[in-house]
C-alpha cells in the first residue's frame, strides 16, 4: 500500500510534510472522499467503514488530527458494526499511529494492546511485527519506561519480520531500533 512506506515511522510522522508529500496526500484524500461517498450510495458500508479509517489517516497527516483520529475511530467502529474482525488489527495500528502523531501516547498504546489482543484471538499475523515495532517506538515516550523494554519490542518486531520474510517490515523495525541506540 502507497502510504505504508514512511506512515507507521512516528519520526517521520513527527516532522512537517514536504510539499511534494503534501500534495501526494491531497489526492489521497480526494480519491478517499470519492470512493467513500461511491461506497455509501451504492450501499457497501464495509468499503464505507475502510475509506473513513483511510481518510481519517490522510486528514492526520495534513494536519486535523482531531478530525483525522476521529474519523478512524468512526472508521472502526462501523467496520467491526458490520460483523468484521478481519483486519482489525491492522486499524487499530492505522489508529495507532495518528495517536502518536498527536503526541497521545497512553492512546497508542491502547489501539496497539488491542490489536495484540485480537492478533492473538484469531492469530491474524501478518502484521505482527508492525504492532510490536510501534509498541517500541511508543513506549520510550512514556516516562516510567525504560529503553531496555523498548528495545526488546523492537527485537522481537525484527525477529518476527525476518521469520515471516516481510522485508520492509524487518527494514523498519531495524531503523526504528538503530535510531534507539
């Protein structure tokens, strides 16, 4: 997906946006705001649910987080309304990553505590080792936390990438964790 490259990097995501990203993340969001509305009318409140997750993200990164975390709150909420567990994991980590955006750590840390949950419960994996790479990158901000348990997050993140052969996934959580030392 286009916008998972730098998206899950809260470093990344704690800098302004380049113009040229900035512009990239405008269409983004009109093509949600297109598709959304098409999947409303035409009565696909699933596809509904999973451009307002999308959208919400878009809108945080432009900068109305307040709006952005809101909508893929509502995102969520109506996707799981609708009977969905597939995939949950991967939006709470979207969810995740805007509460980090915005400096809401303790809310971070939620969204990840549940997508370990769910991940467990119906051992959805394939993003396994993004919900620890962002435990590891949210948990330094905290301020009883010590960096040992970051960087066993991050490890284990690593760990999980190279056995399942998700290369950029691997290449984040490795990043995240040279960027720690």
């Amino acid at each position: 997906m286009p916008w998972e490259r730098k998206s899950a990097d809260t470093t990344y995501l704690a800098r302004p946006v380049p113009e040229a990203e900035r512009r990239q993340l405008t269409v983004m969001f009109c093509d949600l705001v297109e598709s959304t509305a098409l999947a409303t009318a035409q009565g696909f409140p699933f596809w509904a649910a999973v451009g307002t997750i999308l959208r919400g993200w878009a809108l945080a990164m432009q900068g109305q987080g307040e709006e952005g975390i809101a909508q893929v709150r509502q995102g969520i909420a109506a996707y799981r309304a609708g009977g969905a567990a597939l995939l949950v994991p991967y939006y709470c980590t979207v969810l995740a990553e805007v509460a980090a955006h915005l400096g809401r750590t303790a809310d971070g840390l939620q969204a990840l505590a549940e997508a370990h949950t769910l991940m467990e419960q119906h051992e959805e994996r394939w993003w396994e080792a993004e919900v620890y790479r962002l435990r590891g990158v949210l948990l330094p901000r905290q301020m009883v936390t010590q960096q040992e348990e970051a960087e066993t997050w991050l490890r284990r993140a690593l760990d999980v990438a190279r056995h399942q052969h998700a290369k950029s996934l691997e290449l984040r959580a490795a990043m995240r964790l040279a960027r720690l030392w």
